[in-house]
C-alpha cells in the first residue's frame, strides 16, 4: 500500500509517478456505481455494466508505428490512447524530479542558514564512527579546513590529509586554532579509520591477524613482521611458531 500514499518530496504518490495516473483501489475508483458493486457476481456483469466495452467498428484504420518506434499494427483510437499515456507518464516524472529538486534546494538552504560557513586554516572537530574507533580511542578527530568547494569541506590532520569531503553539517568548529597547517600537510591521503588509529593510543581498529599457512616462519607473516604474535584470530586452527 506504500505505493498509494501520497509523498511530500516527488508531490504525489509513487504508483502516479510511475504509471501516470491515480492508483485505483476497488471496483468504486473506476466509476462503478455503490449501489451496483453490491449486485455483481462475475466478470461479465462489470463488463456489462462499464461503458467502451463493447466492440465497435469505428475508426479501425490500421497504423505501422507508433511514435515510439514499435512496429506493431493498432487501430487509430488504441494508438492515440497509447500516445496520451505516454506523454502523461513523461509528464508525472519530469514534475516529480522538479518538486525533488525543490525540495533539496529548500533544506540546502535550511541547513546553511543554520549553520555558518568555515574558513580555510578553521580547526574543527570530527566525529568518529563506532565502527572506525579503536579501544579507548577519542570520540572525535580534530582536523583544520584546506579547501572548500561546492559546500564541501576538505580537511588535514596532523598526520595528513583526509581522503573524503564533508558537509557543514558534520563539523563542529573549534573556537581555537588549535593545529597548524603548514605542519599538517603530506603528500598521503588517509582515510578517517586510518587517521583515527594514528591519533590513539590503543592502535588501530579491530585485531591485526594473519591467514599462513607455512607455521608463520619468516617475515611473510603480517603479525610477525609487525613484532606481534599471533593471536586467536589467525590462520584458525593450523600450526604456528609465532606465538
């Protein structure tokens, strides 16, 4: 029934943005009299009773090609029909995109309303993830504006750049500068998890494991070449000598 209700953002239901038309819901949404709905039993009696079913000789001339490029043969009245939904179909869409881009204009104006913009050298603050924090790592990564483009923000922390462009709405700025810039800059994009486990005290995300299958001998091993031993989590049950 989702399909039927009508949604603020595209101004009508989905079923009308796709189809054209209402959705028809019951015998009574195509014009079916209540009265009447009570005293049908089969398809026959709708048939009877809904007007333009009946077959009619009128206007039979035959046509190769719609204006769609179908080469099939329809008669003058089921190819006009077919046109007119058509371009009602085409019509519904084009006034969905415009009402959802009417809508993204209006809560882009909303937010940066709300919200001032940040200069460049800005120190901010950055949310980090619960998927991308280690243990007893900080909640939040602090990071100083380089660039603006379009709304977007791109950042640099003290151990480099972030791969990634955030919205005003995800930044919470710092009434200090408290970083510097020009100290801040490298060549190396990081991704906000890896910048995270730069900043903490406690490494990275998640476990460092291994997947040998040589007993973990040589520096091949991601554990032992790291200085690390292997723990529970690598190579399952096989036998290692780095433990």
């Amino acid at each position: 029934m989702y399909y039927y209700y009508y949604i603020i953002g595209i101004g009508r239901s989905p079923y009308e943005a796709m189809f054209g038309c209402p959705a028809r819901v019951g015998l009574a949404s195509i014009g079916i009299p209540l009265n009447e709905i009570e005293s049908l039993c089969t398809e026959q009696d709708i048939e009877s009773i809904l007007p333009g079913t009946q077959n009619s000789d009128e206007n039979t001339e035959n046509i190769s090609s719609l204006s769609d490029g179908y080469c099939e043969n329809y008669t003058k009245d089921e190819a006009e029909l077919v046109n007119e939904c058509q371009n009602k179909i085409m019509n519904e869409r084009k006034k969905s995109v415009s009402c959802l881009q009417k809508q993204a204009e209006k809560m882009l104006k909303s937010s940066s309303s709300r919200l001032d913009p940040l200069e460049i050298d800005s120190t901010v603050r950055v949310s980090i993830p619960d998927v991308d924090r280690a243990r007893g790592a900080p909640r939040n990564l602090l990071a100083v504006v380089i660039h603006v483009e379009d709304d977007l923000y791109k950042l640099c922390t003290e151990h480099g750049p972030l791969k990634h462009k955030y919205t005003r709405s995800e930044l919470v700025p710092c009434k200090e500068k408290l970083l510097d810039i020009h100290k801040s800059i490298k060549e190396k994009e990081l991704t906000l998890r890896e910048a995270a486990g730069l900043s903490s005290i406690s490494g990275t995300q998640g476990y460092q494991r291994c997947h040998c299958k040589t007993k973990c001998k040589n520096n091949k091993c991601a554990c032992r070449s790291s200085g690390k031993l292997c723990n529970s989590k690598c190579h399952g049950s096989l036998i290692c000598e780095n433990k």
